[in-house]
C-alpha cells in the first residue's frame, strides 16, 4: 500500500512577479505566464491516474489546480483545504524584501537564516511562530490523507500549493531537520515527489524527487548560490538490473546504463563543467566520462573514499540467496540500517563518514562560479544528501537515487548560509515525471 503524493507549487503569480512577499493575502493572483506554467504541469502530468486532487483554497494555488484539472479532464472535483493555505506573514504581505529589512531589521535576519523561529506580531498584537503554525497545519494535512488513505490500494494524490506550505510537508515527512525550511527550494509550476507506504502500524516516507521544472522547458532550477555541485548516481549495470548486491565489486555499465549517461550529457549539455569527481570504481567513472565526452580536456578525479558501500559476504549475491543465510540481518537492513554491519563489510555509518569527508573537501574547495560534477553511488549520494538535509545517514531509504539521476546543491561563500538542495533525482531525460530507473540492490 503506498500513497504516492506529487506536490505542484503554484504558477507564477502577480506578486511574484512584482517580488512582493505574498504570504497569506488572496490579493495575488495567477498571471498569463502562471496559466502557462499549470499547462504544461499538466500535460506533463496527464498520463498519471490520479485518484484525488488537493489544493489550497487562495486563489493563484486554486487557479492552477483547475487549469492542471481541465488538462485531464477529470469528473473528480478538486478538495480546498485550509491546511494547504500559504504561510500566515502578517503585515508582511504586499512588501518588497528591501521594505521588510528596513522596516524589520531585527528580526529579518531570523527570517533568513533561521525561520522556524521568527516571530511575528498579528494585528491585535498577540504573538506567533508562522513557520511552526504552518508545520502544525501540515502535521494536519498529512494525518487527514493517512487516516483514509494508509490502507487502501495504492493511490496517487495531487497537492496544489505554496512555497512554504509545501516545504514544511516534505520535511515533515522527512522527520522535520532541524533548520531544515532553507536547506530545500521549489519554484513555480515545479513538481516534487513523494511516497508513503504503511509499515508496522506506522508510516515510511521517500522523497522521489524534487523541484523539477524540465516540464517549464527548464531543465534544471535557476542557480541561487555562488558555485554549484552536481551529484549524479552513475548509469545502470546488470547486476542493478538483476537485483544484486554489487557493492564494491567492479561491474561496468550495461548498454542502457551508457544510454543513460548519454541522455544525462544531453540533459546537462549547456553547462560548462570546470570541475569533475568521481568514484574511484569503473562505473560512476565511466559515467562521467561520457557526460563530459564534449570537455575531455577536465581531468576527473578519483576519489577512493566516495566507493560504494561494502557489502563484504553479500557481493554478488541476489536477495533471495541472502535471505535464505542472513534472514534477520538482512530485514534489520531495511528496517534499521544504521545498526547493521555487513558481514566482512562495511556499516553506513562507515560510508556515511568517509563520503561527507570527501564532499566537505570538495565544498571547501569550491570558488566563485564553479560547476562542478560529481558521480558516486546510491548509498553515498544518499548519505552526502542526509547529512546536507540534517537527518541521520539511518534514513538513507527516504531518498531516492536512480540511475542517471540529477541532484544539484547550491553552495554559499557566506558561512552563515548552508548548502541548498535545488532539485533532488531529477530523471525526466530518462524515462518520465516517475523514475523508472532501475531499483535493484547497490
């Protein structure tokens, strides 16, 4: 039973355009190029069954999910749900930022750097936390869909939305990171993914992917920071095809693993690369090769300490023949990966370590203008992003990372900003909006 939630922000709206700080004001609306940007959301998203719609019930998130409704021609109605209303900002509303840093230049600072606890004052001066106000309605949100939805079929559910809103459901579903609201971004008309299946009387949540906007003819999100990391897991092999642990044994791409690197140098032609990291083992290399085949002159390096996790005894084996010898090991594996070690192999802990020790490097050593690849692993991509995100490298199984997939973080010269995950496994130039990518073992 899962339930497979694809979060759509609204389309560019009036104050956006104006960059005028809207909050919770209905004065904002749709404009052309917002009903542009909810069509093309939905022909893209038109070949996805989707069983409910949800929408905030503010006009510019109300207005694209109709438009995106009209392109499916779906009987269903659409749901209005205040736990979908945009952040509450108060007085806020209608400013420009350079209007709020004049006029609050104690508190916009918090606003920036740590908005989980601003506090505003409402116009009959009582106090509030918008951002923990806008986790408890999403907290709201997301019960309401478990309690009908949790164990039924599976379903697929459309979320129309804000900014913030929709931010604090992802993370909320990712056990809330503390400082976690400036660590990801979504833009207008971009889609994210998420999947919550049932699991011991509780839920498990993945992110599939996030902001994607290659339906906006917009292949990757516009850059925010001053250099920029691209983290991309390395084409399929057969053994991701079969199903078997590979780990750190060496097996090369297949056919469609190097079609998948060729579709990625495609997708990412336009970016001129001035750095380059791999993997040390021959597939993630090999990918990287193939995406900078137009710059052969950037040297890659390789990188030891950014290997695949070691699955020691497990290598080469399909689940099925380590279940028969491993049965428990192999379940705590899914269930509590951090405190298994793989027989003669390795812990996550262990990948975790070494492979944010080698990324920290690689971020330090970033300038200005920097466009930097960087190909690994499934389960160093995933830990690298958990450690970005401030959730535990036990969490490794709510990130997605498919075969070619597109990760792009956004880096900061100022020390006060954390990096910024701009778009997490994109693989629209792969397959489709759902990642159809191998989902075999390491």
């Amino acid at each position: 039973m899962t339930i497979r939630l694809v979060l759509v922000r609204h389309g560019l709206s009036s104050f956006n355009a104006k960059g005028l700080i809207q909050g919770r004001t209905d004065d904002s609306l749709l404009t052309d190029e917002g009903y542009d940007q909810a069509r093309k959301a939905g022909k893209a998203l038109s070949k996805i069954n989707f069983d409910k719609i949800y929408s905030s019930p503010l006009v510019r998130a109300a207005e694209t999910a109709k438009t995106i409704k009209q392109i499916f021609n779906k009987e269903e109605g659409i749901i209005f749900d205040k736990n979908l209303l945009e952040v509450d900002l108060s007085e806020w509303s209608g400013l420009k930022i350079d209007e709020i840093k004049n006029k609050f230049p104690e508190i916009y600072p918090i606003w920036k750097n740590d908005p989980e606890n601003l506090i505003l004052k409402r116009s009959n001066d009582k106090t509030y936390k918008p951002i923990q106000e806008l986790f408890d309605q999403a907290s709201n949100f997301i019960e309401d869909i478990l309690k009908i939805y949790l164990n039924e079929d599976d379903v697929n559910i459309l979320v129309v939305g804000h900014n913030a809103i929709l931010r604090c459901l992802i993370l909320l579903l990712l056990g809330r990171p503390k400082q976690g609201f400036r660590k990801i971004r979504l833009e207008n008309a971009s889609f994210s993914i998420l999947n919550i299946s049932s699991h011991s009387n509780s839920f498990k949540a993945q992110i599939e992917c996030l902001n994607q906007t290659s339906h906006l003819n917009k292949n990757i999100p516009s850059q925010i920071g001053d250099s920029r990391i691209f983290l991309i897991r390395h084409g399929e092999t057969n053994w991701n095809k079969e199903g078997r642990f590979q780990g750190q044994i060496n097996i090369p791409l297949n056919d469609n693993g190097k079609d998948q690197a060729r579709k990625t140098f495609e997708y990412l032609r336009n970016i001129s690369f001035n750095k380059a990291f791999s993997s040390s083992m021959h597939r993630p290399y090999e990918t990287a090769q193939i995406i900078l085949q137009n710059n052969k002159d950037l040297e890659i390096a390789k990188i030891d300490s950014l290997v695949e996790i070691s699955h020691g005894l497990w290598e080469g084996k399909l689940e099925a023949e380590i279940r028969e010898e491993w049965p428990i090991l192999l379940r705590n594996w899914h269930d509590k990966p951090e405190e298994v070690i793989m027989p003669n192999g390795e812990s996550i802990k262990d990948v975790s370590k070494r492979s944010t020790e080698a990324f920290d490097k690689i971020c330090l050593a970033q300038k200005d203008k920097d466009l930097t690849l960087l190909v690994a692993h499934d389960a160093v991509n995933k830990t690298l992003i958990c450690n970005i995100l401030g959730i535990s490298y036990s969490n490794i199984w709510m990130i997605k990372q498919g075969n070619g997939g597109i990760t792009i973080i956004d880096l900061f010269n100022d020390p006060k900003k954390t990096p910024v995950i701009s778009a997490l496994n994109i693989t629209t130039h792969i397959g489709g909006i759902i990642d159809s990518t191998a989902s075999g073992a390491l």
